[in-house]
C-alpha cells in the first residue's frame, strides 16, 4: 500500500521548507501569492489535502473551534428560532474573522451533560446558567466559558441584557398611556401547547424556571406596583415562540385574545407571539392599537413590518454574540457584562380607550 504524502513530501517537492507549507494551509496571508500558488500546485499534483487536524490539535493544543451550546429543545431549535439565528450569525462573523468553526453542541437533557463533557472545542458558548452544571469543574478551569445569562461564577463570563429594566420600561410605557388592565406572555422553553395562568391575587408558580424569564416578570411587577397594580391579579400565558410550532403558536395567541377578559394591553416578554397576537386581533376585527395595545420584548425583522408595527424593547442580540464570541477569543480572567436596551415605539401601542 503506497504510503500517504506527508507536508515534508510537499516541502521537498516544492523546495522550501515544512513551516512554510504549513503556513499555506494554516495561515495562507503569511505566504507570498507566487510561493503560495507553487505550493498549491504541488500539492494538488501529490494529491495532499492538507495537515491532518487531529496532528495540529496534538501539536498545538487547539481545536480551532468554538461550540455554541443553544437552550431550547435540542440543535434543531437553532434553526426555527429567530433569535438564535441572529445570535449564530453575530458568532459567525467574529469567528470567520479569526479562521475558527463553529460547532453546534446539543446540550438538552441528560444526555446533553456527557454531550458536552465530551466535545473538543477551544471554549464554550451557554445559553442558560443551568448549563454550567453541565460541565466539569476541572473543564472550567482550563477552557474559556462565555454564559448568556445571569451568573456570578468565579470560573466563567457572562453576557446578559437589562432584562428586568427592559421589561419595566414596556410596562411603563403602557401605564403612561393609561392602561391599567393587562394580558402577560411569557416564552414557553418546551414545545407544549400554551398555558393559562389566570389571576388569583397571589404568585403563580411558572413552568420555566429560566432566570430571563423572573427578571422581565419582576420589571413588569415593579412597574405595576408604582401604579398601585399587582402582577397576581393580571392573567399571564406562557407560549413557546417557535416559528416551526405554527399551530401552538397560533394556539397561544388564540388563547390571550379568548382571555383578555377586560384587559386593554397585552405585554409579550419574548419570541414573535406578538406579532401573532396582533394578526389574530386583525383577523377577529380587533383593532390595534384603538381596541388592544400590543407590546413585544425583541425586535425580530417581523416586528417592524407588522400591521401596525410593534412597539418592542429591542435587544442587541447580534452585539451580545459578537461580544461573547470576542471574549471567548481574547482570554483574560472572567468578567460579567449587561448590555442596555431600547424602547422603540410603534404603531401597536396607543392611549387606553382611544377607540
């Protein structure tokens, strides 16, 4: 059996040296065009495809990978959410940029815990501070580890949002336009039908235990107490916002509309169920925003071409990957970043009883 060709068979062939043939491959803007369109030559003529990845993982240490490990039901979640479309897209240009791949890291359930203890990557990209648990100790200690999330750790980095003051500024926003009776959505993390939690006048223990989820209920309960208003006595739902659950989507905005009972605005705290809310307001003859405020947390590119267009706290979601993405690359010990939000008001929003 005739023996592989090596990088030196190249070099030989090509009369220069093994560092330079390893730097066409590896870092091809260190080579001169003329050298490096000789060596390319050579080696398509040899048949050689390349350094083989798992000697370069041996001889320097690193994968040239960046994992990504998404919250949600699973990998295929990624590409049915909007949102994690933007984030996987704001990774993508911070790691085309230093030449690494991206590797999706399905870390749903228990399995998903051995999944990521086991994957070879140059540093980690959670989603939830759950996630964390996930992996080892001694792996925290070594690999760089951005979270999403809310989390003081003295082993990992985080990048988070003003959740909570996002959420009080639409609730706000609303009370100044008079309103007083709400409908509260809050992003269902599992692909299950809606469900209702009607007011009762005390706390409502949720199915999401997601630490995003109590920050944007806390802004919206703080600025309700302002106004003399209680979060317990407001019906709430929790929806998933999947784009590829269509019918349980259509489902939960069926369902805020069926139980509005008397409430004027509707606060969607994630995902594009506001934008369904207000398409199935128009399709029963409701008008937005005369008969129903609509009011949405993200700003998915649905939101402004909405009929009218949603009035939403926008996040910089494309900021936040890059941002995460940066720190994963520069090292450094861990630090703990909060990006502000925006208000952007639009025409879903308007004063109460102005129909």
């Amino acid at each position: 059996m005739k023996s592989p060709v090596t990088l030196l068979d190249v070099a030989q062939a090509a009369q220069v040296s093994k560092s330079t043939v390893a730097n066409v491959f590896n870092h091809p803007e260190r080579v001169r065009p003329e050298v490096r369109a000789r060596i390319e030559q050579v080696a398509r003529e040899l048949g050689f495809a390349g350094p083989d990845p798992r000697g370069r993982l041996l001889s320097s240490g690193k994968a040239n990978v960046i994992g990504v490990v998404p919250s949600g039901e699973g990998i295929t979640w990624v590409f049915d959410n909007p949102y994690m479309r933007r984030f996987l897209a704001g990774v993508a240009e911070e790691c085309q940029a230093h030449r690494t791949a991206i590797q999706l890291i399905d870390g749903y359930g228990e399995a998903g815990a051995e999944t990521i203890r086991r994957t070879i990557v140059d540093g980690l990209i959670l989603h939830t501070a759950d996630q964390v648990r996930a992996v080892d100790p001694a792996l925290r200690a070594k690999m760089p580890i951005v979270v999403m999330d809310r989390i003081e750790d003295a082993d990992v980095s985080s990048v988070s949002i003003d959740d909570r003051g996002g959420a009080y500024a639409l609730a706000r926003h609303l009370l100044e336009l008079g309103h007083r009776r709400f409908m509260v959505t809050t992003l269902g993390r599992s692909y299950v039908a809606p469900i209702l939690h009607r007011a009762t006048g005390a706390p409502r223990r949720l199915i999401s235990t997601y630490e995003i989820d109590e920050q944007r209920l806390a802004g919206v309960a703080e600025a309700l107490a302002e106004t003399g208003l209680s979060l317990n006595d407001m019906p709430i739902v929790e929806a998933c916002g999947s784009e590829e659950e269509t019918r349980l989507y259509g489902d939960a905005a069926g369902l805020v509309l069926d139980e509005l009972n008397g409430a004027t605005a509707v606060i969607v705290l994630g995902g594009e169920l506001a934008v369904g809310v207000v398409a199935e307001a128009k399709r029963r003859g409701i008008a937005v925003p005369s008969e129903l405020s609509v009011a949405g947390f993200d700003d998915p590119p649905e939101a402004a071409l909405s009929d009218p267009p949603l009035t939403v706290i926008a996040a910089p979601v494309a900021e936040t990957a890059r941002l995460a993405t940066r720190m994963l690359f520069s090292g450094g010990p861990p630090q703990h970043i909060e990006l502000p939000v925006e208000l952007k008001v639009r025409g879903s929003t308007g004063l109460v009883g102005a129909g």
